[in-house]
C-alpha cells in the first residue's frame, strides 16, 4: 500500500492536487461527501470502514491543500479477476475538471498491474451525469435490470475490459 500510495502522489494530477490512497482519517470526509452527493444511498462512515479493513478494496481520491475534492472506491474480486467500482464521487464545486476521469484511469492501471482484466459497475437509469463518466471510462451497457435499486428503479450494469493499455505504469 504504501508503495502504491508514493506511486499516485508522484502522479501529475492536476495544478494544486495531490493523489492519495484511503487512510482511516479519510473517513469521515468521505462519508460527508458521499451523503452530501447520493443521500440514503451513500456510503456510511461503518461502511466505509468496512470497506478500508477488507483486502480485497481499494480507494483512491484528490486533494487540494487538506480538502479531498474527489475519490474512487473499487472491490477487487481476485477470483473473477474482476474489480467493481462502488463509488466514484467529487465535490460539486470540483466537477466538471476532470478529477473522476482521472481517478478511474488511475485505478484502472492499479487494477491491471495486480491481475484485475475486467472493470463492472452498476448505476442508476437516471444518473445521467454517472453513465456519461462510465461511458468516458470505456464502459459499456451489458444488461438493464429492472427493479434493481430498492425504490424500483432500473439498474444499468455497465463493464470495460482491463488491457494493457490502462497499465500507465
């Protein structure tokens, strides 16, 4: 981890940014933002927690000065060699430069170099703004499915092959 935590801050990220891996202090600025941007659907300070304990996940985000403006929470599933992304997220006030482009690029290179050949996730039929992101990546629609999120609405799971392209290493 802490190679790769050196590796991302050697990284150009953009003017006044700085990468970083998640850290336990992370947490709670993570969880603010998450609430702030997906409301009931965000991810808990327990959740998150969960997630930073577990071997098998990983998060990347942005800083400006001490604020984190942006960050990506991916599962790494070993055995699909699979690596699906949670939650991709960035201050209002930071959207529209960049940061999550370059997050999932970044984490897309991560994934390759430790094995991971094919990158999944799902979202919302109206997160419009999420499957424009997803599309940048390189994502595409694999299947609809109706009823996926608690409320009824349609899910999209979207998928990109992991090539050596993405290893930027």
């Amino acid at each position: 981890m802490r190679r790769l935590a050196a590796e991302l801050q050697q990284r150009r990220a953009g003017a006044g940014l700085r990468a970083f891996v998640m850290a336990a202090a992370d947490i709670p600025e993570m969880a603010a933002m998450s609430a702030t941007a997906f409301g009931e659907e965000a991810l808990s300070p327990a959740k998150l927690r969960f997630y930073r304990e577990r071997a098998h996940a990983l998060a990347i985000g942005l800083r400006r000065e001490d604020a984190i403006v942006s960050y990506t929470l991916v599962e790494l599933h070993r055995g699909q060699r699979r690596v699906y992304v949670v939650e991709t997220c960035t201050r209002a006030d930071e959207q529209g430069r960049g940061h999550a482009s370059w997050l999932r690029a970044r984490m897309a290179g991560i994934a390759y170099r430790l094995g991971y050949r094919t990158q999944t996730t799902h979202v919302r039929q109206s997160n419009t703004a999420a499957q424009e992101l997803n599309r940048r990546a390189g994502m595409v629609l694999v299947r609809a499915i109706d009823e996926y999120y608690d409320d009824g609405e349609t899910g999209l799971y979207l998928a990109r092959p992991l090539t050596d392209a993405d290893d930027d290493s």
